[in-house]
C-alpha cells in the first residue's frame, strides 16, 4: 500500500492516528492544514482511498465548521489526483457516518473509489 500512496505523492512524517489504529506514514499522500489522505487497507476498487480529519471524531457533527470545509475540498482535491492517477473520469464519494451507518473505524472518513 506504500507503494501505492508514493504514486499519488509524498509520506507524512510522524504519527498518524486513524481511530484506534496507527497508521504507517508511508500510507499517506496527502495532507492539509486539519485533513489527509491514505490509501485504504481493503480496496474496493483500484484506487480506493481515505480522507479524514486528522482530529479523531466519530460524526459529521463533531466537526468545527472549518474542519468540514477543509474535509471536502481534501476530498475534491484527493478525488481528482486519484482519477487523474488512475485514467477515471468518475469517483464515488462515500461517508458512512457513524456505526449505525456501517462505518467500521470510529472516525469521520471521505471513501473516494475512482470509476
């Protein structure tokens, strides 16, 4: 998956928390002020990533305004980087917000899967 997340550009330094787990550095590619994206462990399609909040919360709801924000304009920016890295012209975007809604790491994330 590192290999992967070299494609779309360069490894964050330091921890990564995503919920409980750490996440190796190596598995992110993108990175902004609150948000960052890593490639996902269990890909859907080719090109599966994961945009989150770099603050750990469970909702949508827990997020300050500018948090939100700043998560989906990452996702807009990850969408289109993916595409373009894997020759799609079209993306699911995807949040499943909260357990109740199949969401399986208690923390907010974007799933963008290249079509």
């Amino acid at each position: 998956m590192a290999d992967e997340a070299r494609g779309y550009g360069p490894p964050a330094s330091g921890r990564v928390a995503f919920g409980r787990f750490e996440i190796d550095p190596r598995q992110v590619f993108y990175q902004s002020e609150t948000c960052l994206a890593i490639v996902n462990l269990k890909p859907l399609v080719p090109g599966h990533v994961l945009v989150v909040p770099k603050r750990v919360v469970t909702f949508l709801r827990d997020l300050g305004d500018a948090e939100h924000a700043e998560l989906w304009r990452a996702a807009h920016a990850v969408s289109t980087l993916v595409k373009t890295h894997h020759g799609k012209s079209a993306a699911n975007i995807a949040v499943q917000d909260g357990p109740d809604a199949g969401q399986s790491v208690p923390h907010v994330h974007v799933h963008v899967l290249p079509r």
